[in-house]
C-alpha cells in the first residue's frame, strides 16, 4: 500500500507510545514514502544526522535554547519505544529524506514559552484531554488502560497497518470539531507553520511523503487552508537566535507529567513492551523476579508461573485482550510480595519507571565548557548515571582529591551534579562523601556556566571573583572563601580575600562577625588537608575572632530577648568551635576567649541560657573546676532567680545534643541542685518554665532519661524520694578519683587515639 495520490500519509501518534511507534514502522514499511516529516523544530535538521551514529543511544532529546540566555531553552525528549524516533531511524535506514516540521524554537523561545516544553506538548490543556474521552466513550474509566487495548497490545504484524491511524484521525477529527472549539492558539500558530512545510515538501516530493505527528493535529493537517491564512497567523512572531544540540535523557524525566517530563507513568514498562516482541507478561515477570530476588527476597521459578496465570485471569475477568500493567502489578502484588505495598514500590521505581540514561556521541555541538567537563569525568572514571550513587574520596589519595576538586566546582557554578552528605564509615578530615545524580536539566546549566569560561576551572574561578566583588554582607564573602579552598580555587582567593577583609573591616554587628567566624575556621582545616596555603585567610580569621571577643560580652548582656538570646547562644556554641580550629595558628586566643566566657558565666545581666551555656563550655575545657560550677549553678538556680532565666540556664548548660544528660548521671551534685530548684519553683511559675525543661530534657537518649529518672527515685543514699546530698560520691563511685587506677588505663587510650587518627 503506497501514500494516497490525494495527499501525503499523515500518521497520528501518541508521543512515546510503543504501540504506536511499531505500527509507524509497519506502515512506514507497507507505504515507502519518498520522505519523512517529523514533529519537531527544524533547527534540529542539521543534527538529524547524528540519530544514526552508533554511540547515540536513547533516551536522549533535543535541546534548543536561545544564544544569549541558555537558561531560556526547551526540550524535546525521545525514547527508543517513540514514534518520532522510529520515524526518523526508519527514514534513515532507508535512505529517505527525514526532516522536522513543527514551529521553530527561534519563534517559541522568543515568544516567552520557556515553560518547559516536551515533544506531548502538543497535545491540548486540560480543559479536554481526547484520550479520557475517548476512553470514556468506550465504557473506560482510566484513559491509559484504554489506550494500551486498542494500540499498544496490536500486534506488529496486523493485516491492516494504517487502520488504526485512520480510525484515530476520525476519532480527533470527531472530538475537534470543525471550527476548532478548545483548540489553543498555540497549537493554531503551529500547525500552521506544519501546513507550510508539508507545502514546501509536496513542492519537492510530491505527494509521496509521510507525516509522524500527534494525533491531535491530523485534522488540522488534513484540512483544506489557504496559504494567505496560514501566512497571517506565522506574521510578526518574535524570534531569537537559537543554538541546538541531543543531550542525554532519562526515563526517570520521561515519568514526569511536570518539569521537562513527558508525562508518561511507566516509561520502563513502555520500554519493555516494545522490545519484548513476544511474551511480553512473561519476560517482565522474569525481569521483577530477578529484582527481588538480588533484593534477597524468595522468589522462584514457581512464583514467577503462578503471577503469570493470575495476570492473564485477571486480564481475562476484566474483557481485556492481554494483561496490561494493573494486572502484572496486582499479580506481583499477591504472589510475589505477600500482599505488602513495600517491595511493590521498589518494582515500580526500578522496573516500572527505570534509571535508564541515554548516551550521545561526541560529535554532538557543545559549549567547550561541557566539553571539558566530558573530558574531566573520563579521565576521573565519574560516569554520570540517573540513578542515585554513593561516593566516598579519602582525600589523601591524587585521584579522590581531583574527583573532590571538580565536583566542588560544579556546586559553585550552579551544576549540582552531586551532593555531599554525612560519611558512614568516617568523620575524619581526610574523607568526603558524596551523593551523585545526574539530571538532563544539568546539561542546561552547562550551557548557563558556559559564560564564565571554557574550563571548569576558569569558570569556576572568574564566577568566584565576580561574586565576591558584588557580595554586600560578611557571611556571602565567608561562604565564598570555604567553597573556593574546597575548589582549589587558588587564582580567585586573593579576590575574594580582599573582599572579606573590606566587609569584616566595616562590619560592626557582632552576630555577623559570630556567624562569619565559623565558616572561616572550617576552610583553613580544608586548606591543610589539601595542601592549600591559607596564611593570609587565617590572618582574617584571628583578627575577626579578636573582635568577637571585645565585643560580645557588650552585646550579650543588651537587654536581648528569648529568640535573640537562643541566637546568640547558637553563635558561642560556633565561636568556641572555631577557636579550637584557630588556636594553633594564633598563640594566646584560648586564653583570651576563655577569659570572654568567664564573663559571660558570672554576669547576671547576661541571659540565663548563654551564662549557663559559657559554664558549660569551660567546664567541659576543663578551666572551671568542679566546686566553682556547682556555686554557679547554686547561684543561678537560687530562689530569689527568676524561674525563666533558671530555666534557661538549665537548657544553656545541660540541653541540646552537648552530653548534659550523660553529665548529670555522673555528677549528682549537679542533678541534685536542679531537683532541688525544680522542687521549689512556684505553682504558676512552673507551668512557664515546662516547655524549656521539656526541650532540654527531651533531647536526651531513651537511656539516659531512665537512667536519670532512676536516680532521682533512688534519692540520697539510694533512698527514694530525692538525690544524693551535694558532696556525696554517686553509688558505685569513690568520694574521690584514684590516680593509681586511672593511670592503668592511658597506655589503652593512646592506642586507641593514635589508631583513630591513622584511619583519617
């Protein structure tokens, strides 16, 4: 059967349909069209060739996106179960002409349409989805169910291969209407610009060519229009300078019905089902089989036997020509998950949807900086993969710190390819884990970063030197200077120092100044780990925390609030932490900041929850002794103290995650004055002070609280009904600490320490 002498063969597709894409093919094979018309823009002509190069491999799409702002830029995805694709490698295998046909993305981009864009787009808004009414009409209630019984289950080889594309276009045609009622205007613009090139086809071919396009635009395509009305509508459209390329593609995005998805819901299953060319519920069953079964899940060969069987009944019951998707799943379900939803979820994440990311070849056009990119995560061995992996580099190690380099670099230019997290197996210095995910948005802010320069290095260094001059507050300049050693960015950290001594120099909030401090102390312990020279940026630092420790003692005892209080709090915690880290570098600001919380404990102007906080941290540093804390806590928690600020003494020495459990359970005498305050505090006083004792100890570990509650049953002697005197050794423990016993115990403990420090 050959394209009627009327008119050209126009074949209405569902985008990314397998049934549809095998009766393209079997009509492209019946018809022999001189040529082929695609949906699709034309600037992607030139780049058609690329589709039969062996190392372009599906799902991959076309991007297009405007010269002078890449972020403005569409997409258009295709899979290997897509019409569209068949059509073009059809064309291509043989020897025809294969060309696009829709709107060009000069005009869509330029007209603001960088709502992201998929090849489905042509289909009409929600106002009427054809397919649900369709679907409706024939007794379904779930249009996709429907769409799987009359196309995707047709056979390859059915007797007639354009039936089905007849009987749909009448269908649109039917649901359209003649005056085109719910047609959006876009849709008119383009469909008009596909009149025009079916026009300029037939002027080179004749009528011998065929058209792959949404079903919806068949009776658009097949009505008779004047070439001056299609004229009117293409008139005075805006355009830009577009550049185009294929970049990779997930099936993970093809899932998605928003972003730059297609909207499809099991793009892995489509795929299976195109290419299981028979016993399509078997060979899946198999496929969900082995997945639970690498799970460790007991599956057998029997499971797999009796799924199928229920499948095809239910598929049966149900007047259904095969089993589709519900029926596996409830087959799976019942037989192969014991009825639980859990190991369904893995099935459909990793069968039903997928983590198949498509490949192009490196002759595709890209910005240099991609290009570089490519070439950096060859010679790394960093494949980018659609599916969540765990990284961890010991940056001791040349090619781990490489690794570590870029993907640093990539975070400051805007590509997150990967994320660090919490290592499992470490906490050292020397270890970093990292989260990967490639995304096909990523390709976009490629070509975003692509403005900086043509490396990752020199992009990420000339955006660094950028942000630190237009940065207006201390703590953007701080982060800037952590992410530029972390990058290796050695060329842009003369820059962003500058920078950072002009703001900390004209800065006078102390909170900022408290807030900045941390983040400096943390890039010069990454500056040592990689080898960085950091002089100048500790330099910065130990002037910023000489400041601190004028000014602080001033701004704690201001007459600040509950919330600023807790903020302030926070910010000593930060400062004493980073001093730690700085103390090496500049002999004698231990002392001077021990000698900062010293007055923040004993000044009664200070807020309850910083003095009690101040005392802990010197305690903990072993610069208050045991005696001189109980007489702060006696004063703080003594009945002429307000009952919020004891409260908020309590939750500044014992709270938060800081060990205060574990310390009372080894110090009754600390326990016993906070049972004893709390004993005391009045009726109406308690009941404002419950929810900051809640919080404090509500944050400690189930045995700790048990512990607690023990000893406070236990009482003085171990009597019930109060805590051991002040004074008194806890039971168990002698009055005073043995030096003779505690001394067998160092040689293990150096061991231990000089063992944690070799394993980083």
């Amino acid at each position: 059967m050959s394209p009627s002498p009327k008119g050209p063969l126009l074949l209405g597709v569902r985008h990314h349909g397998p049934g549809s894409a095998r009766a393209v093919r079997a009509a492209l094979e019946v018809a022999r069209p001189v040529a082929v018309l695609v949906e699709g823009p034309p600037e992607g002509d030139a780049l058609l060739a690329l589709a039969a190069d062996p190392g372009m491999r599906p799902p991959v799409a076309l991007l297009a996106h405007a010269a002078d702002d890449p972020g403005r830029a569409a997409f258009w995805p295709l899979a290997e179960f897509s019409p569209e694709w068949v059509a073009i490698r059809w064309a291509q295998e043989a020897g025809v002409p294969v060309r696009f046909m829709d709107l060009p993305a000069a005009h869509s981009l330029a007209r603001g349409e960088e709502e992201e864009r998929t090849a489905g787009e042509g289909e009409p808004s929600a106002r009427m989805d054809p397919l649900a009414v369709l679907a409706e009409t024939a007794g379904y209630d779930d249009p996709e169910r429907w769409w799987e019984d009359v196309v995707e289950h047709r056979g390859a080889g059915a007797a007639d291969a354009l039936g089905a594309f007849e009987a749909l276009g009448e269908a649109m045609d039917a649901l359209r209407g003649a005056d085109g009622d719910g047609v959006d205007a876009r849709d008119l613009v383009r469909e008009a610009h596909m009149r025009q090139r079916m026009r300029a086809a037939r002027r080179e071919f004749g009528d011998g060519y065929a058209v792959v396009c949404g079903a919806w635009h068949v009776p658009a395509l097949r009505a008779k229009t004047t070439v001056a009305a299609d004229k009117a509508l293409l008139s005075g459209l805006p355009k830009v300078k577009v550049e185009t390329t294929w970049v990779p593609w997930t099936h993970r995005r093809l899932a998605r019905a928003g972003g730059y998805g297609a909207g499809i819901t099991s793009p892995g299953w489509y795929a299976h089902l195109f290419a299981a060319r028979d016993r399509p519920v078997e060979r899946w069953l198999t496929k969900v089989a082995g997945l639970l079964r690498e799970e460790d899940r007991q599956v057998s060969s029997a499971h797999v036997i009796e799924a199928v069987r229920l499948a095809q009944t239910l598929a049966a019951m149900r007047g259904r020509p095969l089993p589709g998707l519900t029926e596996t799943l409830e087959a799976v379900r019942a037989v192969m998950c014991d009825g639980s939803d859990v190991p369904l979820a893995l099935i459909e994440d990793r069968l039903v949807v997928g983590d198949v990311l498509g490949e192009v070849p490196d002759g595709a056009p890209v910005v240099p900086l991609q290009r570089d990119l490519t070439r950096q995560q060859r010679s790394l061995r960093l494949k980018a993969e659609a599916s969540d992996r765990e990284l961890e580099l010991d940056l001791r190690k040349d090619t781990d710190t490489a690794k570590s380099l870029l993907l640093h670099r990539l975070r400051l230019l805007g590509i997150a390819w990967g994320r660090p997290t919490a290592s499992r197996s470490s906490t050292g210095t020397f270890r970093e884990t990292w989260r990967l995910r490639w995304e096909p948005e990523l390709s976009v802010r490629v070509a975003e970063a692509g403005i900086w320069g043509t490396t990752v290095l020199a992009a990420a260094t000339a955006k660094a030197e950028t942000e630190a001059a237009a940065a207006e507050e201390l703590g953007e300049v701080t982060a800037l200077a952590e992410q530029c050693l972390l990058a290796g960015l050695s060329e842009a950290l003369p820059a962003v120092l500058r920078a950072l001594a002009d703001r900390a120099a004209l800065d006078t909030d102390v909170a900022r100044l408290a807030k900045a401090l941390p983040a400096l102390a943390r890039s010069l312990r990454y500056g040592d780990v990689r080898g960085t020279d950091a002089a100048a940026l500790a330099t910065v630092a130990t002037g910023l925390a000489e400041r601190i420790c004028v000014a602080l003692p001033s701004a704690c005892a201001a007459g600040l609030d509950a919330d600023a209080a807790a903020e302030l709090r926070g910010h000593v915690d930060g400062v004493h932490g980073a001093v730690g880290l700085l103390a090496d570098a500049e002999e004698g600001l231990r002392e001077r900041w021990s000698a900062v919380l010293r007055k923040l404990a004993a000044r009664d102007a200070v807020p309850g929850v910083i003095r009690g906080r101040a005392a802990r941290l010197l305690l903990d540093d072993g610069r208050l002794p045991a005696e001189e804390t109980a007489r702060l806590m006696g004063l703080a928690l003594s009945p002429a103290a307000d009952p919020a600020d004891a409260a908020g003494w309590i939750e500044g020495f014992a709270g938060g995650s800081s060990g205060g459990g574990t310390l009372l359970v080894h110090d009754e005498r600390l326990l016993g004055l906070i049972d004893s305050w709390l004993v005391e505090v009045p009726e109406r006083a308690f009941t404002d002070v419950l929810p900051l004792l809640r919080r404090t100890f509500g944050a400690y570990e189930p045995g700790v609280k048990r512990t607690l509650g023990e000893l406070v049953r236990r009482g003085p002697g171990g009597r019930p009904g109060g805590v051991r005197s002040v004074g008194a050794a806890p039971e168990g423990f002698a009055p005073e600490l043995d030096p003779v016993r505690a001394d067998a115990v160092v040689g293990v403990v150096r061991m231990l320490l000089a063992g944690a420090a070799s394993a980083g």
